[in-house]
C-alpha cells in the first residue's frame, strides 16, 4: 500500500539530507541505495557504477536482492555526476521487487528521479573529498620521506624508505624499487611488503621487454592484472594484480623505478591514485637525489677532515719524532758508558717504531671511510684491525718498501692467509700484550731475486718485551 504524499515527501526530504551529511564514497552510496529502497518500498535496492575503475567501487547493495524473483517488478534510473571536472553518468539506481507484489508506480519513479538527482550531488561533493584528503595523505607522505632520506646514513636505507612510504599511501601489497643493470634489464633492489617477501629481491625484467622501453623512457606503466598481463615478465608476476610502475626520474636521469603491485583480486587504481601516485615518484627521485649529494658532501667533509689530521701529524709529530731519533743517534756515537749506548739503542728503535706507527696511521686516515681498502698495505691494516678483538689491544705494524705497487696480488693472498694464522696463533698463546707485524718489500732473496718478508713477533710468556717471545717468518718470490 503506497504511503500518503506528505509522509513521503517528509521522508524524501529527510532521505535527502541524510545523503548529504556523509562525504564517504562508499558510505554515501550505501545511503542511496538503503533511502531509495525504503522511499519506495522495493524488496531491494543495488546501486552499480559505470566505471568501477575510477573509484574502486562496482556496485552497492541492500541486503536480500538474491531473495527477488526475476519476474519481479523493476525500476531503473541513471544517476549523473555533474563538478568541476566532468559531466558523466556514474552509474545507475536499480530498484526490484516491491511489498505487496504490486508495480512500481510514477510517484515512486519521480521520487527516484529526485533522490538521484540529489544522489549525483552528494556523489560529487564525497569525490572532492576524497580527492582532497588523498592529496593531503600523498603530500605529507612526500613531506616525510624527503625529511627521512635528508636524515637516512645509507643508499639502501633510502630505497627502503620509499618503497614502504608509497606502499602504505598506494594500500598496495608491495612496494618495490627496481635499478638498472649492467646487461640493459632492471632488477628488484628493494621490497616492502607484509606479506612472504621471498624472491622478490632480485627479480628481474629482461632487456628488451615493452615495459622497460617505456619505463627507460620515463614513462609510468598500468597495469590491470600482473599475472596475465603478457608484458610482465618477472617470476613473481603471478603473486600481484594491479599494479603501477613508476620512473624514478631526476634531472633527466633514470635513478629507478617505484613499482606498486597490489594483491590479485584488489581493486584497481583509480585515476586519481596513478596521478597521485606518479606525482610522489617525481618527489622521491628529486629527494634520493638530494640525500645522496648530501652524503656525497659529508664524505668529503670527512676526506678533507682526515687529509687535514694527517697531514698535521707528518708535519709536526713525524718530523719531531725523526729529530728526536737523530739527536739519540748521535749521542749514542759518542764515547761513553756502554750501558747508556744500550739505552739509547733501545730509544732510537723505539722512536723508529713510533714513527712508522704514525705514518701508518696517516695511511689509514687518508683511506675512504667505506668499502673494501685497496692495496696490500690496506688489507695488512684490515686483518690486523680484525685481530685487535682477538688480542685485546691492536697490533703494531711497519712497512717497509713499496708493498702496494712492488707485491702482485696473487702473493699478497698468500701473506695475508700466512699474516692470519699467525695473528690467530698468537691470541692461542698466553702473556701476549704486544704484536709487532712488519711487510717488507725491499729485500732480496739468497739467489738475488727481489722478495717480500712478513715478520710476526709477540712477547708471549714474558709480557715485557725484552726479547723473548716468538717470531713468525714468512717469505715469498716477487
């Protein structure tokens, strides 16, 4: 039985504010479908939209459309969004079935007409809502990944930065960050994901494939579905669905790709969420650009600061130290008693110590902070660095000769595996509190041929110094 006009009318008005109140999307949709329903006494109501990619959303319903005969009566009615943007119809009103097995009547389709007229209106106002608070999510997490790449100590730490951050503001299943190779493909550098990130880093696009070209272009990639789009070619492709890949792109250099993936079944992105998403990864690639001269300067603050230590100590300690051991020499020449020439014997080696003590350290300081060292005379002071939490205390060491440019590097292998054991032997020993390790390059053999000698001495059993202990010879052919 159809309700009296004023209670109806009273009803559409309360039905229409009531639409109006919520700027959820989905919320306001769900408003729509549960007031047309009620409005006209429909047994169900379903709301199904025409581009279910734009807003992630392909239908809303009432509850019991399943329990509606297909004979029963219907009414349908197209609902138009009309703002700033476009003039589109987003989808249309369906109403089935009604109490009482009567028709639908005029006055229940001109009551539609307006709910959706209104409808559209309502939809509008939650888009730009929507929109707004989108920008507002994707701009502040521009704001804090810039804050965090200007403060991360690592390349890698950066990536991981981004791929999380964009993960989260995209609520895809993956974040990934993808780098150029030496053969011409891409490789998955970076993976933040919540789920089993097992073989994701390390997947790669072979070169040549039509996703690269357009990424190496600079050019963003949709993707509907990652399992059975036939240009996705990773052997992961089948754990996503939709997806974005986005260039990394700063000052007309490709840094990387951003890859969003989401789960398979996951709604696809909509418009909004690609220009969105594409904006962030400009952002991103200008601020790993930034953070990564930001710690290209602190290391050259450190080099200048250590070049600047070093030639502080060659200038005043070193040369001190080398006076000093000539006024020893020389004092030692003189007559005198012989116990005093033993005294000063002792002085000017350890003075000579000393000062090769201090120019290895100069070596050290002038070395880069990071990265394997290079040369033998880097690799002595890395195994003897290691060795110091072994021993208790580092060891001293001298060399003597050009040892970079004079040793090649397949007997360098061999004194550093000799330089290992002995360092090793001599933390088995009891009483060591020094150990001196001297590489000298410029002896020669018996037979005349040049030869470098390692020498590995500690004072094991005695702890003074005093000339007991043991000694490690080592020798090879240059």
């Amino acid at each position: 039985m159809t309700a009296h006009p004023a209670p109806r009318l009273t009803r559409l008005l309360e039905a229409v504010l009531d639409v109006g109140t919520d700027l959820d999307l989905r919320s306001t949709l769900q408003h729509i479908v549960d007031a047309a329903a009620e409005l006209t006494g429909a047994a169900s109501a379903d709301l199904t939209t025409a581009d279910p990619g734009r807003d992630g959303l392909a239908a809303i319903r009432t509850p019991g459309r399943d329990g509606v005969p297909e004979a029963a009566p219907r009414l349908r009615m197209p609902i138009r969004v009309r703002d700033e943007e476009s003039d589109e119809e987003f989808g249309e009103l369906c109403l089935a079935g009604r109490d009482g097995g009567g028709p639908f009547t005029a006055e229940d389709e001109q009551l539609l007409r307006v709910l959706a007229t209104h409808a559209g209106i309502a939809i509008g106002n939650a888009r730009l809502y929507e929109r707004a608070r989108q920008r507002e999510r994707w701009i502040e997490g521009v704001a804090a990944v810039t804050t965090a790449l200007l403060t991360e100590e690592s390349a890698d730490d950066a990536l991981t930065t981004v791929a999380e951050r964009a993960r989260l503001l995209a609520d895809a299943g993956a974040g990934v960050i993808l780098q150029p190779t030496p053969e011409g493909g891409m490789e998955i550098v970076t993976a933040s994901t919540p789920d089993d990130p097992d073989g994701i880093v390390g997947a790669a696009i072979a070169p040549g494939s039509p996703v690269l070209e357009q990424l190496l272009g600079g050019e963003p990639v949709f993707v509907t579905d990652s399992a059975t789009d036939p240009r996705m070619t990773t052997h992961v492709r089948h754990r996503f669905g939709p997806s974005m890949m986005l260039p990394l792109r700063a000052g007309g250099r490709l840094i990387g790709t951003l890859a969003l993936p989401r789960r398979r079944g996951d709604r696809p992105y909509t418009d909004v969420e690609r220009l969105l998403a594409t904006q962030f990864a400009s952002q991103a690639a200008l601020a790993l650009v930034l953070a990564d001269a930001r710690r290209g300067r602190e290391r050259l603050a450190v080099y200048e600061d250590r070049d600047r230590i070093a030639r502080d100590l060659h200038d005043l300690v070193v040369q001190r130290l080398f006076a000093t051991g000539m006024m020893l020499e020389s004092t030692r020449r003189r007559p005198g008693a012989e116990d005093v020439r033993d005294m000063l014997g002792r002085a000017v080696d350890e003075l000579r110590s000393t000062v090769q003590e201090v120019r290895t350290a100069i070596f050290a300081l002038q070395q880069p902070p990071a990265g394997p060292p290079a040369g033998l005379r880097g690799r002595v002071l890395r195994e003897t660095a290691s060795a110091a939490a072994l021993l208790g205390f580092p060891p001293s060491v001298h060399f003597t000769g050009a040892v970079d440019t004079r040793v090649p590097d397949r007997v360098a292998d061999r004194l550093l595996t000799a330089l290992r054991h002995a360092l090793t032997d001599a933390a088995g020993r009891p009483g060591v509190s020094r150990v001196e390790v001297a590489v000298d390059a410029s002896t020669a053999a018996p037979d005349g041929r040049e030869e470098v000698r390692l020498t590995v001495r500690d004072d094991g059993g005695t702890g003074r110094g005093d000339g007991e202990g043991t000694t490690v010879t080592w020798r090879s052919p240059l």
